[in-house]
C-alpha cells in the first residue's frame, strides 16, 4: 500500500482514512490537499477517482483547472479536452440548460472539447470509464494538433 503520489509507505490507519473518503490509497498529505480541494471547489469524489484512474494510465489530468471562466474537474491540457463529472441528476431548467450550452461554446471557441460524465459510471465501471476516456483522448490526438 503506497500513496498514489508520492509512493510514500501508507499506514493501515492512513489507507483506511483515504479509501473510505476518496476511494483511492493516499498519504495523509495528499489526502490532506484533496480535503482541501473539496471544500473549496465543491470537487466530486469520482474527478479524484477518475484523475487517478487516468493518471495511472500514463496520462497527465489536472484537478479543477481554471479556464479562464469557470474550474474544470478534470482537464487534458495536451489534447485539449475537459472532462465533467455530472452528480445532479433533477429535472433541468432552462436556466441550467442555457448555462451548458454557454459553458460548452466557451470552451470550443478556446479549442477544447468538454465531455459530461455521470457519476454513477466512475462509480461503479472506472476501469471501463478510464479506457473510453483513453479511446477519446487517442481520438483527439489524432485530429488535433498536440500542444
């Protein structure tokens, strides 16, 4: 058991705090910062899952990244994509749904694709999530130009 970051030797109480609040093997600085990120950002526990998911996968995500406009949950800055973790599933207003649609326009006129994933599907098939996301992320390797 070793920390996802730093590859620090976890304690048994340190990975047993870190699983059962975020699911993945942390040290309790790391763990520490993500408690952090949370509280400010409002930062789905699946983005963290998922950010580990692809890091492992030799893939370089940012966390809440900044685009100039609003904080992504996860970003690929060398293919341009943004990924968001959807967690409210209520009937969308027309408010929400314009808002999208602005969030989405914003980033195609900066070059970036925005995906929305649901929660659910980190939850309970992140490896299989992590190899569609890879699949994307190949995709837009291929038809863009990388930064």
């Amino acid at each position: 058991m070793t920390c996802l970051d730093c590859k620090k030797e976890l304690s048994y109480l340190d990975h047993k705090n870190s699983m059962d609040t975020l699911g993945v093997e942390l040290c309790h600085q790391h763990k520490t910062r993500l408690d952090k990120l949370i509280r400010l950002n409002n930062t789905p526990i699946e983005a963290i899952q998922l950010y580990y998911g692809l890091k492992n996968a030799g893939v370089s995500p940012m966390l809440e990244w900044w685009d100039g406009n609003k904080s992504i949950d996860i970003a690929i800055s060398r293919v341009k994509l943004n990924i968001e973790i959807d967690t409210d599933y209520q009937m969308m207003t027309h408010e929400q749904a314009m808002n999208n649609l602005e969030e989405a326009m914003h980033s195609f006129r900066n070059g970036f694709t925005t995906i929305r994933i649901p929660h659910t599907l980190i939850r309970h098939y992140l490896s299989e999530t992590v190899n569609s996301v890879l699949g994307i992320i190949e995709g837009l390797r291929l038809n863009i130009k990388v930064v």
